[in-house]
C-alpha cells in the first residue's frame, strides 16, 4: 500500500475537501495482475474533484483565454493550465494532484529515434504524426504563451517549453476521463476531456467490463464493476476494446493475451519481409485485390479467389480451406512479428511500468 505516503495523504486530503472519501479503493504497487462484487459502485468522484475547461475559465487563466483569437482548443486550454499550475508549485490548489502526476511517459510523443525504430512502418507513422503534433502546437502558440507573462514568475519561454507542454499533452491524453461537456463560445472544437484524480490510478485490462460515466442525478463521475474484483487484489477497469497498438499509441503500455488483437497490413508494398510491414487485414483493403501465393517462401496478393471467399459467394471446399488456412498463417506470422516489435519497445520503457494504481480493500 502506498496510501501512507505524503503525496498520497495530501492527495486523499485535497479530494476530501471537494467532498470525495473512497472505503473501498488505495493506492498500492502491483507486479502483476489479478481479478467487486458484481455491480458494485467502484468510485464515485464529485464534478468539485474534476479538472476540466470550466476549472480552466473559471481560473486566473479565463480572462486570457476568453480574451484570445484564435480560441485556442480545449485540450490546449488544458495543457496550459497544467503546466502553468506545476509552475505555481505548493500555492496551487491542484498541487496535490499534479504532484502525483507521472513526471514522463511512455508515449510516443517521449520516444527517441532509436525507439521508433523499432516499431513497425504504420504505427511509426502515426507515433511520428503524434510527436509532430505536439511540436506544432507548441510553435504554433507562442504568440499566447508570452501574453501570460502576467501571471507567471518566470519568464514564458523558461515555463512553456515544449518539453513542459509534451508532459502536459501526454498527463490529458493518458488521463483524462470522456465526460462530454456544453461547447463554449470561448474555446474551438469537442469538449470531452475531464482529469479525474485518484479515479485516474485505476489501470486497464481488456477482460474486465465496467460502467463508466457522469451521474446528472448525483454529479459525480461514477463507475460501476460488472465482472467484480477479489478483495486485496488490484482493480481494473477498461478503456475499451483497443488492440496493443492502439494502447502503445493512446496510453502507452501494452497488455498481454490482448482479445482485441489485430494485425495491420501496408497495402501497395510486396510482403517477402513481413517484419517490415504492419499488417491489417481487413475486408476493405482485402477486397482490393489479394490473393496470396507462396512463390520460393514469399508471398503476394492478388486475384478473385479471396474476393469470393471474403463476400461468402461459393467456392469450392477445397478452396475455401485453403484461403482460410493461408489467411490464418499470414496472420499469425505478422502478429508474431508486431507482437515482437512492441516487446522490443516496451523493454526500453519497462521502468515506468512500476506505476501506483488502486487495489480494493474491502
């Protein structure tokens, strides 16, 4: 258990204050991982506790923001306020909470070169993309960053720096809760974003099915066990039905014997070395012309006999095994080879994984 630990008593106390107190749930560290009563209510965190672009408007940061033109995006006005309260250290009010925030993470947006070597042609690309955008939005903004000169003690370039702004994006993109919210006139684009302290300890596994959601009756965040969890084991919930890659993109982490598994496919590339292609078959990109050949150990896609199988019009028995068969070796021999290519990214950044997370005590 983690609960006796300064930063986690000042974190109990601040939701305290807010009017949160949890019986069932503490902060401990697991190795591994294990499976309430079914239907039990988990955790309900009072809207007072939640972090979201009201905290942000109603802040010494609203005038700024309201005042601006462009308006900035809500994930932007989230980040801003998260790196602009880490500044304030101790006199902010949310310092408990920050204070137990990660101080890096393992998402792509911190991966070295080295690191997204090793991932596989598309999922590089979408981890590139993501580094990209973040970079973007901190050169892209500069211009407001110095208009908040006012407010902070330091001058705006030694405060949002992109490295503070790639730890903010990442804190609200790892953490946040979908808590749809009314569109503001002040800020652009979907408001869906809620930072959820103490609630945001509770890891992921794809086996567990929960209920998630804000309560209008109770005005709280509430979530509801439907599979239960043993007592003294750590709890879970789910983030939803994503595949390893998706994970490793969104969070950062993968999980093992994942049944959302999928394998991604490069289309317009020949697969003699599979390990360089991510692969992911699917009937829209299938249906573009595939067929698969052994040709002294590779293999190529084309023809109609897999277009008759993937539209369930008839073929032969002989060929309808056969497709199913050359399909599922494909498959597998691809997932291997993504499956392998995470591994090999997580072993750079298994030291995070010792995070706290919340363990069911009673």
């Amino acid at each position: 258990s983690l609960c006796h630990q300064p930063h986690h008593v000042k974190l109990r106390k601040f939701l305290h204050h807010r009017g949160f107190s949890s019986t069932l749930l503490q902060p401990a560290l697991f190795t591994g991982t294990t499976s309430y009563i079914p239907g039990q209510l988990i955790i309900s965190l009072p809207e007072s506790c939640l972090l979201t672009t009201s905290t942000v408007l109603h802040s010494y940061l609203g005038p700024y923001i309201k005042s601006w033109k462009p308006r900035l995006s809500p994930l932007l006005a989230l980040c801003i306020f998260l790196v602009c309260e880490r500044h304030r250290g101790e006199a902010s009010d949310w310092f408990p909470y920050i204070n137990v925030l990660p101080t890096v993470y393992t998402c792509p947006a911190y991966f070295s070169d080295d690191v997204m070597a090793l991932l596989p042609a598309s999922v590089r690309r979408r981890a590139l993309e993501q580094r990209e955008a973040v970079k973007e939005m901190h050169s892209s903004n500069q211009e407001f960053f110095r208009s908040l000169q006012p407010v902070l003690s330091q001058p705006t370039a030694d405060v949002l720096t992109y490295e503070a702004l790639r730890w903010a994006w990442c804190s609200v993109n790892t953490r946040t809760v979908f808590m749809s919210h009314a569109s503001s006139s002040f800020l652009s684009g979907p408001d869906n974003y809620a930072l959820a302290p103490f609630l945001d300890l509770l890891n992921h596994r794809p086996d567990v099915q929960v209920k998630a959601g804000f309560n209008d009756a109770t005005r709280c965040y509430e979530i509801r066990s439907v599979s239960g969890t043993l007592r003294y084991q750590q709890a879970f919930i789910n983030y939803g039905s994503h595949d390893n890659q998706q994970l490793l993109l969104e969070y950062g982490f993968v999980t093992t014997a994942n049944p959302h598994s999928v394998v991604y496919v490069d289309t317009g590339k020949p697969l003699h070395k599979p390990q360089h292609t991510f692969i992911h078959v699917h009937r829209c990109v299938l249906l573009q012309n595939l067929d698969v050949q052994s040709q002294s150990g590779s293999v190529s896609l084309s023809g109609e006999c897999w277009k008759a199988v993937l539209l369930g019009q008839l073929v032969c028995e002989e060929s309808e095994q056969w497709s199913v068969q050359m399909a599922k070796s494909l498959c597998q021999r691809l997932l291997q080879d993504t499956c392998s290519a995470l591994d090999k990214v997580c072993a750079h950044v298994h030291e995070f994984n010792s995070a706290p997370v919340l363990q069911h005590i009673t």
